[in-house]
C-alpha cells in the first residue's frame, strides 16, 4: 500500500475515532457518562496519537499525549471530573479535531488555543498526582523467566497466546506499550507477563531503547482480526506473533508459557523472590468496584464493518441505473412490437424490474449514514457561539440515527454550521434578556431529522427572540434590495434574509455581519434538490427546516418537450400544471404576460426563450404551463410544449462526461434510449431574472388595480 493509501486510511480512520471522541464528551457533558465512555475516549486519542506518530505529526502527537496523559488519571479515578476540567478537555477535543484537519490538509496551522490548552493540560496532571508519588523505583536486575501457570477457563470465548516485543522506533513515533496492553485487555479477560531478562545494568542502559518484551494470553468474545487491529499501526516498529489457541473450545487447560521459559515478573508487581518463583502469575484484579465478568454474562461480539472506497460504491450505483435504463429500453421496444400486456414476458420484465430496484435500493443504503457525527459537530458551534458572545446556550438533538446519503451528510456541513451560529446569535436572547422576558438564562437550540415521505427533514429550532421583520425590512430598503415602499408578505419579509449581502447586524464579528452566509446556505440547499423555509414568532423563536432527498442518485421528475428537446424538470421544485384559457393572460409590456391563478397574477416565462432552445413567443391556447415555487416565494409559470411523463431517472453527471450547461443540473437516458437534461430551475430563474422582477412589479400593480377596482 502507498504512503498516500496510508495516510487516507489514516484520516478516515480519525474522523471516525474523532466521532466517538465528541460522543464521549457529550456523553460527560449531560452526565450520562459511565466508566467505559472515559476508556472510549482514551481509547481514541490514543489511537489518534499512535497512527500519527508513524506519518510524523509531531504536533499532532504531542498534544494528543499531554490529552491523553489527563484522560488516564481520569480513568483511573486518580483526577475527578470537574466543571473546570471538563472545559479543559471538551476544549482539548476541539484542538485535537482541528489538529487533524490540518494535518490532513497540510495547511500547517497550529490551532490558537493549542498553547494555552497544553499549559492547562500540564497544570491538570501535575496536580493532580503527588508529589510524593511521582518517582518510582524499580530494580532493573535481570531476573530469571517462570512460566505462567494458568488453570482452567470456562468462559465460552476465543483464546489468544500473543507475544510482543517492541523494537526502537516505536517509541520514537509515539507508541507506549502499556497502553497497547491497555487496549487488548478492554476486549477480555488477559493474563500479562513481562520479560526483563534482557534489562541491562543501569550503566549501560540507553533510556531510548527498548528491552522488555511482552506475553500475553487473551480470553474473550473477539475475533483475530480485532486483536490484530490493535497493532494495526505499530506492525513495523516491533516483533508480534499472535496465535489462536482454540479451534473449537477453550475448556481446554492451555497454558500460556511452556517449561523451559526463561522467568518474568508481572506487571504492576515487585520482583519475585526466590520463594515466589515457580507459582505463576494470578489473575489481573478486578478494577475498583468492578465485578468479574461471568460467562453468561460475555457480551456478543461487536459487529463488523468494512470500509469500502466510496467511488466503488459510486460505480456501483451507475452500474445499477444503467440496468433500469435497460429495463425502461426493452419495455418500450416490447410496446412498440405490440406485444399484449399479460404475456409472459412481460410478467418476467416486471420481475427484472423489481430485482433491479431492489439492488439498487440496497446498494444506496450502503451509502446511507447517519446524521449523528454532523449533529455532534454542531455542538462544538454552539458552544463556541456561546463563549463569542456572552450567551448560556444548550444544544439538543433528535433523529441522530436517521441516515441520509453520504454525499449530502458531507455537503451540509456547512450550511448547518452558519444555520447554527446564526441561531445563537442572532436568535438567542443575552441570558439578561431572557429573564427579563420570564424565560430561563439558558437558550435552547434544536437540531432534529426525520424521514418525511421519501424525503428528509432537517429542523433547526431556537427559543429565542424570533425575527424581527420590521428591522428586516429596513434593512432590505436601505441596502437597495427592495423597492422603498414594497408592501410584502411576513413569507417574503423572512426570505430577504437569503439574498446576497443581506445582514441585519451593525457591526462585523467573527460570528456575522459581512453579509455573506444565509445565501450560501439556500444556494447549497438547493443544489441538493432541496428547498428550506421557515417560521418565526415574535418572543418565541424560530424555525429553519431543511428538505431533501433522501439519496442524489435518482430523481423523480416530470418529463416535458420544450422546442422537440425532452427536458426533465425536478417534482420538488413544481406546485401544480395548468391549462389555461386565452382569457387568463394579460399582456405586460412589450414582451411581458402575466397569467391568472386562482385570482393571482403570475408571471409567464417561456423554458425554451430562458435556455436559448426557441424565441420567447409562445401559443397559449396549446402551450402547457408548469407552475415552479420558489424559496422567496414568488411562483412563475413556465411554459412547456408538452408534458409527457412523470417518473422516477437516473441522474448523470453533465459536468464529468461533457461539461456545464447554464440552467441544465444533470442529464439521464430515458426509456427509448433518448438523452434528457434535467432543468436546474433555481438556475433558469435566475436567468430570467431581471424580466421575472420587472414582471413581479407589474404583477402586484396589477392584483392592487384589481382589488381598488372591486372596491
């Protein structure tokens, strides 16, 4: 494998070890954490620390060794868990993250906090241990080998003999065999002796050296391959043999050590005397409090995953929609012959039909995951909202387990990130505020998701104050972006904030106020295929909410001819499809015409005019018009020569097989074997629109003539 292979496994691995780091913390931020969520989270910086010693992260190493160092007296109920020192380590998983962005895009940056963090660090375990403790003694005298007699084990699981010896790099990179020791005995029951007969005297010892080796004998509920993945990044930097000694049963009485070994001394106990040698090694003891494991009580094996590249499973899924193109190709060649709808054939099509949908359907599970690691990222942005701005703020999250493709876990990132920090803000009240109100000190933030008829919803709520549209309005004038004596709708008023450069706050921060943000985040959302809205109540807060499809693969979509092309246009983006009379136009302008809707004036816009397929003259006794919403609320008619279909395509990459197309997203090969480009309608009616708000003014005009008139 190559050293860019590595390091690619190395930072895939991290960002799940990076997981499981911030669950723990969140776990002992609520309370709700238990002895096994600390080793949890020492287990990941360890593991963080070793695997990038062997890639030379030397700051990277060196800070997850003073975190770890802290976690270790933690877990050993040496140091207890106060406010303070919680900040200080929830702080340090923070650093240790950015850490290993940076490493990873080799940017170089050492996080600004990283010092301080260190120092505190430091403070922590050096008061935390006493004095009087702090030197050891040990006798370095080389000392005679006893073999380890063990008696007989009843537990129901595997048995592993494992011998280790480290060589001098693995302490250069990092690596401390204890804590690899550490590490096995979390899996089961181990029984350790340690070889000191190759220590030499105190003359001639090289502190940087190593001369211990280890044997190990391992008893429980585990497979080779997880014992083996505790070495996984020290296998060149030391000797290890690692035998399973159980092929069917462990009842056996199998010793560790054979006769004739030379003796060894047992961690964590003083020398053997003369008297002692001979009897073996006991049991590790059971740690404080702790009950020995029953064999009834073992718990399963955890389940196993395989981390597969996801270009793989990208061309999997080609793979997979090029066989339901096949399949929608046959059935139409089958119509065209005129083959009966109940021959045989045609129940075995459907067959085929179904087995292909079922693939394809499993095969973007696996591309499924859950939104948990992006929602436990966010707590980190709430927490350091807070802190910026003098703000008590809770973070609490629902539907973690609610899984959504891969691609748009990793692509929403960012729009949650400004979503989050906006909230705590600009929508939280200062803790004076809030009681002076009637409402606790303390803000509240709600992140959920749920699936939502084969779509997914994200929510972001807060408790805080609300919008104010007034202000908003204001806002909006003076910047120029709408008219000065606009009459809008609160929809509309709430929609002003995704125009670019919009931003209500008087001054810059490093939270808001250079008016970029909330228009990233819709066009983000958008370019998902997805549309986000939302609610406010003044003096209770707002709601965000965030819909998507469930996978970027398939689309549901209605298939249209504009100009003899076959376009298909995204159902999430259509209200409803009209036929409309020559009675309900009205002619704007020299080029304009607006359509009555249900007593609504709507603007008219020819598909084909925007894209450049036809001129913008259109036939409105034949034509068909799609009505498209948009976020900010002002719906347009598109006319369409046709609609000729409504279903489920396969998306193609237009960018990576020819190149971009203004207004068009993707393509897909429909079932005649026909190219059809899929409408990016967000994109056309930007393209249209300085005509659209020309059309949108006289559209008000209009409904506001009508009403006097009525009147």
């Amino acid at each position: 494998m190559s050293s860019d292979s590595l390091k690619a496994t190395f930072f895939a691995e991290c960002e799940d070890l990076l997981d499981a780091l911030s669950a723990g913390l969140g776990a002992m931020a609520d309370g709700s954490a238990d002895g096994e969520t600390v080793n949890a989270i020492f287990r990941a910086v360890h593991s963080i620390k070793g695997a990038a010693g062997a890639f030379a992260l030397t700051d990277l190493v060196g800070f997850a060794h003073k975190f770890e160092t802290v976690l270790d007296l933690i877990r050993s109920d040496t140091l207890t868990v106060d406010a303070d020192v919680l900040r200080v380590i929830t702080r340090s998983g923070d650093v240790l993250a950015d850490l290993v962005e940076a490493a990873q895009t080799e940017s170089g940056e050492i996080p600004e906090a990283m010092d301080a963090l260190v120092q505190s660090l430091v403070t922590i375990a050096q008061d935390a241990v006493p004095a009087a403790g702090a030197a050891a003694t040990m006798d370095f005298a080389p000392l005679a080998f006893v073999p380890l007699d063990i008696g007989p084990i009843s537990v129901p699981s595997s048995r592993f003999a494992i011998a280790f010896r480290p060589e001098r790099g693995l302490f250069d990179n990092g690596h401390e065999p204890l804590h690899l020791i550490d590490a096995l005995r979390a899996l089961g029951d181990l029984k350790v002796e340690c070889d000191v007969s190759a220590v030499p005297p105190l003359d001639q010892f090289d502190p940087e050296n190593s001369y211990l080796s280890w044997t190990m004998e391992l008893v429980g509920p585990v497979s080779e391959g997880e014992v083996r993945r505790i070495f996984d990044f020290v296998l060149g930097l030391c000797d290890l043999k690692i035998d399973r000694l159980d092929d069917a049963s462990v009842e056996d009485d199998l010793p560790l050590a054979e006769a004739g070994q030379e003796e060894a001394t047992a961690i964590g106990e003083p020398a053997m005397t003369g008297e002692d040698r001979g009897q073996g090694l006991a049991p590790d003891a059971p740690a404080s409090g702790k009950q020995p494991r029953a064999a009834s009580a073992v718990a399963a094996a955890p389940p196993t995953t395989l981390r597969v590249d996801p270009e793989r499973v990208d061309r999997l899924i080609n793979t997979v929609g090029e066989l339901i193109i096949n399949q929608a190709v046959i059935a139409q060649k089958m119509r065209a012959m005129g083959i009966p709808p109940n021959a045989e054939v045609i129940g075995d099509l459907d067959d085929y039909r179904y087995l292909a949908r079922e693939i394809q359907e499993g095969v973007m599970a696996i591309r499924a995951q859950p939104v948990k690691p992006l929602f436990q990222r966010m707590a980190r942005i709430v927490r350091e909202a807070g802190e910026a701005t003098g703000k008590t703020v809770a973070l609490v999250t629902e539907g973690e387990g609610t899984e959504v493709d891969k691609t748009l876990v990793e692509r929403l990132a960012d729009p949650l990130t400004h979503m989050i920090r906006n909230a705590v803000d600009h929508g939280i009240e200062t803790p004076e505020k809030r009681l002076a109100a009637g409402k606790s000190a303390t803000g509240t933030v709600k992140l959920s998701a749920a699936h939502r008829s084969g779509h997914v919803e994200i929510v972001i709520t807060d408790d805080g104050a609300g919008l104010n549209r007034e202000r908003i309005l204001a806002t909006a004038q003076r910047k120029g972006l709408v008219p000065p004596d606009a009459k809008l709708s609160e929809a509309e008023i709430d929609n002003l904030l995704f125009m670019p450069g919009f931003s209500t706050a008087s001054t810059v921060t490093n939270l808001s106020g250079r008016g970029v943000g909330m228009d990233v985040v819709k066009t983000t959302i958008t370019s998902l295929g997805g549309r986000v809205t939302i609610s406010s109540q003044p003096g209770q807060g707002s709601v965000f909410t965030i819909l998507l499809p469930l996978t970027l693969a398939v689309l549901d979509g209605m298939v249209v001819t504009v100009a003899s092309e076959t376009m298909v246009l995204p159902l999430s983006s259509i209200v409803e499809t009209i036929r409309a009379k020559p009675s309900d136009f009205a002619p704007i302008g020299p080029n304009g015409m607006l359509m009555s809707v249900r007593g609504s004036h709507v603007p008219v816009l020819s598909l084909g005019g925007v894209l450049g397929l036809s001129d913008h003259d259109f036939d409105c006794e034949r034509a068909v018009f799609v009505l498209i919403q948009t976020d900010s609320s002002e719906p347009v008619a598109l006319a369409v020569d046709h609609i000729t279909d409504q279903r489920q395509v396969v998306i193609k990459s237009l960018e990576g097989n020819y190149g971009s197309i203004p207004g068009v997203s993707a393509a897909t090969i429909l079932g005649d074997g026909k190219i059809a480009l899929i409408v990016d309608t967000e994109a056309v009616l930007k393209m249209a629109a300085p005509k659209r708000s020309n059309l949108h003014a006289l559209a008000l005009e209009t409904s506001h003539d009508r009403i006097a008139h009525l009147g």
